[in-house]
C-alpha cells in the first residue's frame, strides 16, 4: 500500500532540497576561493612577487594583516615556525577563526541566512580588537 504524501513530507522534501542547493553554493564559491588561494601561492612562490601592504608601503609601518601571505605559503609547506613569525596573532587566531567561519556557512547552509550569532560576533570583535593591538605591539618592539 502506497503512503499518501500529506503536506509535512513535502515541505521536508523542499527543505531537504533547498538545504542541498545552499551546500553545493558554498562548496562552490569555497573551492573558488581555495584554488584562487592556491594559484596566488603558486605565483608568489615561484616568481617571490606579492600584492603589497598598501599600509607599509604609505606608512611604513606593519599593518595588522602584514605578513598573512607569508604565513600562508609557510602554511601550505607545514612550516609552522614561519607560519607563526610571519604574523604571531593572525597564526594563533586562525583555528578560532576558522571555526567561527565554518559555523557561520553551516547557519547559512541550514537557514538561508547569513546572520552570526552573539557567541561568534564576540569572537570576531575581540579578534579585531587583538588584531589591532598586535599592530600597535608589532610596530612599537619591532616584532
Ligand atoms: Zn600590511
């Protein structure tokens, strides 16, 4: 005997549907993302140009995110030691930040909205905050 299919399996079947749709946007636009990421390593590696820090280079001085390219590269070899030289906070708040970025997709993947939570928007803010006060330490001790 065939189930009748009442109103609560369809909207199931449509959430289920829009659910997977969001996923393979993300997946999509992430492995853009990545593979731009990759390319961009590939041709400071090979040719040792970067985009420069329009902040250094007007100023002088490091930016928060100076060195971020670096630790990328020094990344994708395992070279951790460098990773962390080229920009102490950025290394240490990566994994943080990457969380909170993964839990932001995944809201979005389940509810179709891109809204951070309180939890998240106070790590982002307090992240910032560091970030800032790493630039002003990293310009002032030299490091
Ligand atoms: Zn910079």
């Amino acid at each position: 005997m065939k189930k009748k299919s009442n109103c609560s399996d369809q909207v199931h079947a449509f959430t289920a549907w829009t659910v997977r749709k969001r996923w393979k946007r993300v997946l999509g636009y992430g492995i853009l993302v990545i593979c731009a990421g990759l390319l961009y390593a590939v041709f400071v590696k090979w040719s040792g140009i970067a985009i420069p820090c329009l902040f250094h280079l007007v100023t002088g001085l490091k930016c928060p995110g100076c060195g971020v390219t670096q630790m990328c590269v020094a990344l994708l070899h395992l070279d951790f030691r460098t990773a962390f030289y080229s920009n102490q906070m950025l290394f240490l708040l990566f994994p943080v930040l990457g969380l909170v970025f993964i839990k932001y997709i995944a809201d979005y993947v389940k509810t179709g909205q891109w809204r951070m939570g309180k939890l998240q928007n106070g790590i982002l803010y307090t992240s910032i905050a560091l970030l800032l006060a790493f630039a002003v330490v990293r310009n002032i001790f030299e490091i």
